[in-house]
C-alpha cells in the first residue's frame, strides 16, 4: 500500500476536534484520504466507520 500524503487528502480540518490535519493521521476511506489533527482522532474515525460499515451495505 502505497503511503498516504496530505497532498491528497480530502480535508483541511479533523471532523472530530476542528484543528488542523496532520501528515501522520491519514486514512483511506472508500478511495479517499481522509485527515485528523492526531492519530487518536483517526482511530476513533475508523472504529466509528467500520461499525457502520458491518451494518450497511452500499
């Protein structure tokens, strides 16, 4: 897997703390790379994500 840049992230902002984006706090998620202002935030992101994903189908 290729590493993930800020320059292709999706957002500026963490959706969770309103802070800025952070190069070690990237996701992919369904093809886009999503940023967090710290790697906590995207975990709580993609343990959040991944519960909805189990129960909805796209």
């Amino acid at each position: 897997m290729a590493e993930l840049s800020l320059d292709d992230c999706v957002n500026e902002i963490c959706p969770w703390s309103g802070e800025a984006v952070s190069a070690d706090s990237l996701t992919l998620y369904k093809g886009a790379v999503v940023g967090f202002c710290n790697p906590g935030c995207r975990d709580k992101f993609e343990k959040a994500a991944s519960a909805f994903d189990e129960v909805i189908q796209d």
